[in-house]
C-alpha cells in the first residue's frame, strides 16, 4: 500500500528475455565490464577462499546465504 501511495513502483525484468530479445546489448555490456574489470575499475569483493576439499561446505555457505561477496575455490 505504501508504494501506491507514494507514486513509487517495483519493477524487474527476465535477464533470459534480455538475452534472447537483445543479445546484441548484452555482449555489448558483458565487453563493457570485463574492460572495467581488467582497467582495475571493477573489483570482486573475495570475502572467502576454499579448497576443493573444503567445496561441501563452501556449497554449505552458499545454500545459506551467509556470504557477501564472492567465494573463490583453489586447488
């Protein structure tokens, strides 16, 4: 109720409908970030660093969604 009284508004869209409707925008996009990202523009935020021997509770830590950031699996 408080979005209609506010004139506000929530909106989402299908990343997938993107893709097949406008792929051609999400190359373009996809080359804009990796040019950001190899510029040093752009950094992942690691917050957390397993071995594949630890990969089940990685998977564990992801299920519960306790992490921010990104996960990073080494040899």
């Amino acid at each position: 109720m408080d979005l209609m009284l506010g004139m506000k508004r929530l909106e989402g869209f299908s990343v997938l409908t993107l893709m097949q409707q406008h792929s051609d925008l999400v190359v373009q996009g996809r080359q804009k970030l990796y040019s950001y990202v190899e510029q040093g523009k752009v950094r992942p935020r690691i917050t957390h660093t397993f071995t594949l021997e630890e990969i089940a509770e990685a998977h564990r830590q992801l299920e519960s969604r306790s992490i921010v950031g990104k996960i990073v699996l080494r040899p």
